[in-house]
C-alpha cells in the first residue's frame, strides 16, 4: 500500500514538473497542458502554468 501511495505522489510530482520545464518548449505537449490540465493545475497553484502562457505569449490567461 505504502508503495502505491508513493508511485501516485511521483506520478503526480511528474506531471507537475513537465507543466513547468518540459511543456513550454514543445508546441503540441504546451497546447495540450494548456487546454486540458491547466484548468485543474490552476487550482493547486498559478504558477504552474505561467511558464506555458509566457511561451504562447501571454495566450489563455
């Protein structure tokens, strides 16, 4: 159990952490964080998706 509680946190830290580094210098992997997980990162924090708006130029704010 402690196992899986522990893959779904690196999951999750994973997917943070691509929203942030990985997405704002790949244009399809961008549009998609900025279309679809966005919308629920936003609510954890802003900052996530800031550095994919200031790729696209300020678009979806």
């Amino acid at each position: 159990m402690r196992n899986l509680l522990l893959l779904l946190i690196l999951v999750a830290a994973g997917f943070v952490l691509v929203a942030m580094y990985v997405a704002p210098t790949q244009p399809q992997l961008r549009a998609w964080y900025r279309d679809n997980a966005c919308v629920h990162l936003d609510k954890l924090s802003p900052q996530i998706c800031a550095p994919i708006r200031q790729a696209d130029g300020g678009q979806g704010a």
